[in-house]
C-alpha cells in the first residue's frame, strides 16, 4: 500500500477548507472567517490556524463582530494539535466548546480500487434527487446548501439508484480532488437501504475517479460520537490524523 505524503495539522486544514466554502470568506491573519448561510459549521465558522493579526483577546472580539454582522452565531473551528492557545482565549470569553470531530486519512490505493456493488453514478452538479438524498443531520437542506455544495474545484456528486424512480437515492456523497487529496463529505445512504455496502460503493467510485485523475490519499471528516461511521471508516484503513472541535459564542440576550 502507498505510503501517503506527510502532512502538517494547518495544511490539511486548509487544503479541506478550499473544497467546502463558504458564500463568504474573508483571511483574519491567517485565520479565515467564512459564512455561508448557516449550512454547517464548516462554511460557518473562522478556522483558526496560524496566528492572528492582533493579541487573542482582540480577534476572540473581531470574530464575535464579524458573525453578529452577519446575523450568524459566532462559531471557530480549532484544530489540536496548535490550536491550544486560540482555544484558551475562546474559552476565557465564554464560547462553548463542542465534541470532537476527528480528520480522517488513507491511501487511495487498496478500497478505491474495489468494484462498486451497485452501479454508481458521478455527476458534476447536484441534480434535485441527489440534494433531496443528502440529509444533513437527519433533515432536508436548507436554501444555502445549494451554494455550499458547489464550492471547490470541480466537485464529484456520486449517486445510487436502486430503481426507476428518479428519487429519492439509495445513497449520495461527494469528493474534491485538492492537492492530490480526495476530500469525501455528505456520505449518506438511506434508511431503508443501510448494511448494504452503499457507503462503501459511493466511496470507492469517487476514490476510483480521483485515483485517474492523480489522487494519492483521502481525507474525511467524522464526529467523534458516529459510531457506525468510524467502523466503515477503519475497516477501509483510515487512522485519525488530528482532531477539531467548535465553540461557539454565548447567545445574546
């Protein structure tokens, strides 16, 4: 199996970020605050990587102004290893930290090579049937997500069709190929169609696709509570490379 490149904890970081954006970014530093209509705190929250252009207890108080400008919750993503100190200073301010969401890395080789069990298919923009299959935590999309998705260089929409029916899907997820890391987001198999190897199936042709076109490793992000999720996940040969948690700003009164 092909050894991956090593990678620092801020490279990923940032190379993640470019292939899930906000409608709005704006570098703080090297920080970078990001709003996309509230759709996930990825497209919604300053990831704070590198240093910030003033003391901390400042930037804790421009990034507060910077969302509430918005109409959005203060909210940063604080990768540890480094983020250590930003965190103490988000803490100090009051921002609630939430769980652990754990950055996830393989080698393409290996599953991407596997042969889907179904048939899949890969499209360069989301059609209706697949944005209706992607639930974001349990529901349907908000107007924003449309915009969100598209972001990236060329993003891959993968599907699965048990039927005729143009909806809804067995099963979507979506890739980035960046800097030769295929980044997976948005794997979601229906209910009615789990413990059939869908998740894996979408996985392997977006890592098949990625493979052709120069990719070398994967990367995905989990939270740490989705059980299910990190056993597909290790049985495909991922291992944890670091981990982030959000906080976010106290509400106001």
């Amino acid at each position: 199996m092909t050894a991956l490149p090593l990678a620092a904890v801020d490279d990923l970081e940032r190379l993640a970020a470019r292939t899930w954006r906000g409608a709005e970014e704006e570098p703080y530093g090297a920080w970078l605050l990001r709003a996309g209509g509230g759709f996930t705190g990825r497209a919604n929250s300053a990831l704070v990587v590198g240093a910030a252009p003033v003391d901390l207890s400042s930037a804790v108080a421009e990034v507060t102004g910077w969302y509430r400008a918005r109409g959005l919750r203060p909210c940063a993503a604080v990768p540890v290893p480094g983020g250590e100190e930003a965190d103490a200073a988000f803490a100090a301010a009051g921002w609630t930290r939430e769980e652990d969401n754990l950055v996830l890395t393989a080698p393409l080789d290996g599953w991407a090579e596997r042969a889907p069990t179904v048939p899949v298919t890969l499209a360069a923009e989301p059609d209706d049937a697949w944005l209706q299959g992607y639930r974001y935590r349990g529901a349907a999309l908000p107007p924003a997500a449309a915009t969100v998705l598209r972001t990236g260089s060329d993003p891959v929409f993968a599907s699965v069709r048990l039927d005729d029916r143009p909806a809804p899907l067995a099963a979507v997820a979506r890739g980035v190929l960046e800097g030769g890391w295929l980044v997976i987001s948005a794997v979601t198999v229906a209910d009615a169609h789990r413990r059939r190897g869908l998740a894996t199936a979408v996985m392997a042709a977006l890592g098949a696709d990625a493979r052709s076109r120069g990719g070398q490793g994967c990367l995905l992000q989990v939270a740490a509570s989705n059980a299910p999720a990190l056993a597909l996940y290790e049985r495909l040969g991922f291992t944890e490379h670091h981990r982030y948690h959000y906080r976010t700003a106290p509400s106001q009164g």
